[in-house]
C-alpha cells in the first residue's frame, strides 16, 4: 500500500509539474509579452496599443497577502474595513465573505487596496442608494487612486419597488422596441441614476476583474482612468437606458484594456470624451459599439463578438449624431477580426478586413489586407516560452523608444529569473566591450522593461549595451543598438517658420487670421518663448498667440472652426495655444499640447490646419529659422553689392528653371563676359563661375538639396542678385 501510495503521490507531482510548465496566462495578466515581428510598418501606433491596461499586468491572486477579511455588512463597515488596513505602499486584499452586503452609500477605495470576494457568485452588493439625474451617484468609486482592484463579487440594484425592465427577455427581438425599451424613470421611479463602479480620470492602474453588474441604475461602468483592465465581467440589463447619458459602459480614458467582457441589454458600449490607445478584445457584445462623442482615435477593436440585433435601435458600429451636439470619432479606430451582427446589414463589418471609424455614422473599409502578422494585438500567452535568465540567452526586442537632450529611454523583450538589467551607454565609436569607460550606466531590479539611461550630452550618438543579471557571476549575452540624444532645446527668440524650400512662411496678415505666405515681414515673425516643456508662439504684428481656435482636434468637431484651421487670440488660457515642437533632423513639427495633430499646409492652398501626425509627411515638416540669422545671411550677400563701385541693374538677367526641373537657365540682357556666383540659404557660396555668352544653363545638381538661394550675376560695371528657389 505505502509503495502505491509513493507511486500515486510522485504521479500527482508530475502532472502538476506538467500542468505548470504548459500553463496558458490570459490577457491582462503580468507576464504577458508581444511578438513585435509582426508589427506592421503601416499602423506605427500598433505598439501603443501593447502598454493598454494596467502596467506590469493584473498579479495574480495567490501572490498577494489578505490583510483582512469582512463579514457581510453594510457600506459604513466595508468603508472602515478599507480605511483601517495599513498598506505599507504593498498590494493588500480586503476579503469579502459570502453573503449579502447593502450598499446604501458611495464605497471609496484606496491605493493599493484590492476588494476581492471570497467566491463571485456568493458575494453580492445590493445597491440600495438613491440619486436622481441632477445629481448621479455611484456604488463605488476609484478616486485618484493608483494599484487597487476589484474582483470577484457581484452587483444587484435595489429599485424602491419592484420594477419591469424591457429588452429582449420581454420584447421581441427582431422588431424594434422603441421608448419602451429605451427610456428612463420606468415606472416614474425617478431616484435610480446609479452607476455601479466609477474610476476617475486620475486613478491610474486599476482593475475590476471577474465581477457581475445586473440592473445597473444607469450606468454600470463608468472608466476614465489610464491603464485600467476590465476583464472577464458580466453586464447585465439597466433600469435607466434613455437618452442623456444613461446605460453606458463608459470608456474615457487612455490605454484601457477590455477584455473577455459580456455585455447585454444597456444602451451602448461607449468609446468618447478623449479615450485614446483603448484595447477592445475577445468580447461578446449584444450592444453596439459606439464612438458616441469626440474620442481621441488610435481605438482597437479586435477578435469580438459583437451584436445589434432588431429589437435595438443601432446596428453593431455607431456613432453620436451632429445634431446632437456630438463631435465625430477619431482618427485611427481600427476594426479587425470582429464577428458581427444585426442592424444595418451589420454583417459586412466582419472578417479580417481592416475598417477605420473616423466618421459619423458608421466605419469605413480602410484594407481588404489585414495586417502583416493577422493582428494588431499579438499577445503572446504562453509562459514556458519565457527565456530563462542564462550565460547562452540573448535579450532580444532592444530598441530606443524615446530621447532627451539628456536621457535614452529603451524597451526590451523580458526575460524570466533576471535579478537586475544593466544599460551601459559608450560614445559610439568607443564600445570595445569593457576597455573603454563607460559615459553612463544605469540598473532596473526585477523583471522590467521599459529602462531609462541619463547623465548623456546633447545630441550625441551612443551605443547602448544591455544584459541581464541572474545571480553573481552570471548574466546573459549583451545586446546593443545605437540611438542619439535630441538636440538642444530653441532658444526664446524671434524666428521665422518657413517650409523646407524658405519661400513660404507662417504669417498673421491681418486680424486673428493666419496663413501661408511669401512675406518676412512683422506679420510673419513668431516670438517663441520655452515654459516647461512647450512653446508659447507670439505674432510680432498684433501681439497674438498662435492657437487652435475652440480646441478642435478633427475636421467637424466645432461649427466655428469646421476645418481646424489656426488663428491668433490675445492671451493663452488653455493647451490649445500651447506648442509642442518636435525636430527630427533640420525639420521642426509643430503640435498643440490639446491634441496629437500637427500643423500642416495643404498644397496650393493659403490656409494652414491640423492633421493627422506624421514624420513622413512633406506638408508637416518646418524649418525654425532665427529672423536675426536669416536678415545676416541676406544682407552679408548683399552687402557686397552695395559697398562696391558696381551699378545695381534689375533687369541685367532673368533665370528660368527647364520642364524637367534639372537645369537653371540665366538669360542676360547685356552680351559681354560675366561672373555668376550663387549662395545658400547659410550664406554659403556654392557655385562660381564665368562666362561669355548670354544664356547660361547650370545643373541643378550642382548646387545641392531643394531649398532657397540667391544668384549674383556681375556684367563689366553692373550687378543685381536675384532670389530662387529649387523644388
């Protein structure tokens, strides 16, 4: 018997063994990586969508301590069981007991806590607070907190008697049900505007995990925070599902993650209000998808299940109505790999073609091609994948993902079993190995990416080497990139911004209108002065600040500015006459701080606007060119002219450029010998020559890149310098 029982003993350890090295993690969980070869060069924001949800993942539940457990009770000995527990900065779990608990007021939790229920479906919140659409209420709320969670525990509202909601369960579902299905204060019960759980937009990495909402007042989730993971939940139906803001699972945030979540019989699945970077996956939706009112786009919905049936009044994809004061959706909203449903022939949004809703009403067919790895989202879910810290292991993923003047900031893929990272940064050039002394080193205990080194010079380029430390005298094989600093900071002065070429600038001519001209006057000179990290752009003619008029950030979002245009106002009062400037070479882009779009000058056209950001696009790249800088070069070269004997003649020549844009042809008017000499934008002579005949052709490629010159042509006692530009 003791020989089978051994037996019997060592097998459940193996199997257990084997369970563990096989175990699967689930999105959302801390762990999970991303396979960046299949990122797709067409969709650069693709990475972004890898930081939604709470950073570092949801830990799991076995590896946080209970610092107290609570019998059934009522919201006064919930709020002093959260309030009593010393977190000491650590995750701490306030376990709940099964039973039945009364909400008859708001619950605030703190940082660090975790509310868990000892079982979710013995563990129930009957909501009993009152609150009328003046003045909402909600059962729950995450107030500027950061780390805490919510799980396993189910909520119920309590109406003050007992009340019929209508939706499928009593309506038919493929006929639409009208008022009666989506209106509020059912049976004039007026006192039900009640939100289950409510995270504001100052609380950071928090998460409500395996948990049920049935009959939610009004709405059941209300989420404006970052880097929040809502998972494995189950909405269920809502007593107040009218108009005016009722009924929604309400996402306003950035980089949320939502996950597994099954959603039925509330009024919308609402993306708005500025959400950006949100991840919608693996979901079973029975209401639409609706980017309802001014989201910031760069929103993912991928691999759901999404339904609208006929019972409702949209189909899977909605958006808020213009009449209704409601501003269109973002840019960038991604819709890939979605089986989908129900009104309007809503069927033809699924499969993997790629679609993008950008604009009222419905979404658009952006690619009959889905993206190069099948995914905008690869998750990679398997644990026994994970390189095991080692002398034969290589880190791989090492890339810059952004810089100072100071500092480069580096992620990486993360390896299992590493004590610490070490990022060394050489000069480049200097890298041997070990010989020569390092300019900066910096170390990140654990299991972390991303990692930041600082203490580097301006505008340098280094070369960055990373390994991972398992124990001492062990560690992995190194890895290294190259990456630069940024260059220094503009200077507050007055300057111009022109285009690449010099012959267009952004100028003020009148009023508070700003355009694109060929001017170097007052009204094309901008102060620019630096606070903090932004710019504030003044007009030298009336004294104005460059601004995004009514703080538009999308074609349509405001009447009075229909097309975002820029304009000027008298003082700054908000981000939307605030500037980011970013340089990537010569070129400067310029952004409002309200809004990731950049100043862009439509070709052919006087007025300047925002548009999507973009590197690579021509019209978005300026040059910031100091007025005192550009007035030098100019009269240096002129100045020549005038401090000699030599007779000024406009009409000594004329320049013209052939069809093919490869030569520059010099006619002069007087037939004897002449000197040409021909001057950069810097001031730099880049052609000298002379000739006796009186048409000149000089190849383009002689004198360099596109941009502005200035021609001087000298015949026996006369002289003229003329201004060209080469496209």
């Amino acid at each position: 018997m003791e020989k089978k029982q051994n037996k019997g003993g060592i097998l459940i350890i193996l199997l257990l063994f084997i369970i563990n090295i096989n175990a699967q993690l689930s999105l959302g969980d801390s762990g999970v990586r991303f396979d960046n070869s299949k990122n797709d060069a067409k969709y650069p924001f693709m990475k972004e969508w890898q930081k939604a949800g709470v950073q570092g993942g949801i830990p799991k539940r076995n590896t946080l301590p209970i610092k107290l457990i609570v019998a059934p009770t009522n919201s006064k000995g919930i709020q002093e069981a959260i309030n009593s527990v010393n977190t000491e900065g650590e995750l701490s779990v306030v376990l709940l007991k099964k039973g039945s608990y009364t909400i008859d007021r708001s619950l605030n939790i703190k940082s660090n806590i975790i509310l868990r229920g000892e079982t979710k479906d013995e563990v129930i919140f009957n909501v009993t607070i009152r609150a009328y659409e003046n003045s909402k209420a909600s059962a729950l709320k995450f107030n500027d907190v950061r780390k805490s969670g919510l799980e396993d525990i189910t909520f119920e509202y309590i109406p003050t008697k007992s009340t019929t909601i209508y939706d499928d369960r009593n309506k038919a579902e493929n006929r639409f049900c009208g008022s009666d299905c989506f209106s509020n204060d059912p049976d004039g019960i007026k006192n039900m505007y009640v939100s289950f759980v409510e995270i504001d937009k100052r609380s950071k990495n928090c998460w409500i995990d395996n948990c049920v909402f049935k009959n939610s007042g009004t709405n059941p989730l209300k989420i404006s925070g970052d880097y929040i993971t809502c998972r494995n939940n189950f909405i269920d139906a809502c007593f107040n599902k009218g108009g005016g803001g009722n009924g929604y699972y309400d996402i306003r945030g950035n980089y949320g993650l939502f996950v597994n979540e099954s959603v039925r019989r509330i009024r919308h699945f609402a993306i708005q209000q500025k959400a950006k970077y949100n991840v919608v996956t693996n979901c079973n939706l029975e209401v639409d998808v609706n980017f309802h009112n001014g989201d910031e786009g760069y929103n993912l919905i991928e691999n759901n299940k999404i339904s609208s049936l006929q019972w409702r009044s949209w189909g899977a994809f909605a958006s808020g109505g213009s009449k209704y004061g409601h501003k269109k959706p973002g840019s960038n909203n991604l819709i890939f790999n979605n089986k989908t449903r129900g009104r309007s022939n809503s069927e033809r949004f699924s499969g993997d073609k790629v679609f993008v809703f950008d604009r009222y009403g419905e979404p658009r067919l952006l690619s009959y091609s889905p993206p190069k790895g099948k995914t905008f989202y690869p998750a990679i879910l398997t644990e026994n994948n994970t390189a095991i810290c080692g002398r034969d292991v290589s880190l791989t993923g090492l890339a810059a993902i952004s810089n100072t003047k100071t500092s480069i900031t580096v992620e990486f893929d993360e390896i299992s079993g590493v004590d610490f990272y070490e990022l060394r940064a050489w000069k480049k050039g200097d890298f041997t190995g070990s010989i020569n002394e390092t300019k900066a080193i910096s170390f990140k205990s654990g299991n972390s990416s991303p990692l930041t080194i600082s203490d580097l010079d301006i505008n340098t380029e280094y070369t960055l080497v990373l390994r991972g430390v398992c124990e001492v005298g062990k560690s992995t094989k190194i890895s290294h990139i190259n990456a630069t600093t940024s260059d220094d900071y503009l200077a507050d002065g007055v300057y111009y911004i022109q285009n690449p070429s010099g012959d267009i600038r952004i100028n003020s001519p009148s009023g508070s209108l700003v355009n694109q001209s060929d001017t170097n006057g007052d009204s094309a000179k901008w102060m620019f002065t630096k606070v903090d990290t932004h710019y504030l752009i003044k007009n030298l003619r009336n004294n104005e600040y460059l601004e995004v008029p009514y703080k538009v950030c999308n074609i349509g979002d405001d009447p009075r500015n229909l097309n975002v245009n820029l304009a000027t106002y008298s003082k700054v009062l908000d981000d939307h006459q605030r500037w980011k400037i970013t340089k990537i070479g010569e070129d400067y882009f310029l952004r409002p701080l309200h809004c990731d779009k950049a100043v862009d000058r439509p070709k052919n056209k006087p007025i300047l606007l925002l548009w999507s950001f973009d590197v690579n696009n021509k019209n978005q790249n300026w040059r910031i060119v100091s007025v005192e800088q550009s007035n030098r070069t100019k009269s240096n070269i002129l100045k020549q002219d005038f401090q000699s004997d030599l007779k000024i003649e406009q009409d000594l020549a004329y320049i013209s450029m052939n069809s093919l844009g490869d030569y520059l042809t010099i006619h002069l008017t007087k037939n004897t010998s002449s000197e040409i000499t021909i001057f950069n934008l810097h001031g730099e002579k880049v052609y000298n020559n002379q000739f006796n005949e009186n048409t000149i052709e000089i190849k383009i490629e002689n004198l360099g890149k596109k941009g502005l010159y200035f021609v001087k042509i000298q015949q026996g006692g006369y002289i003229i310098t003329k201004k060209i530009v080469l496209q």
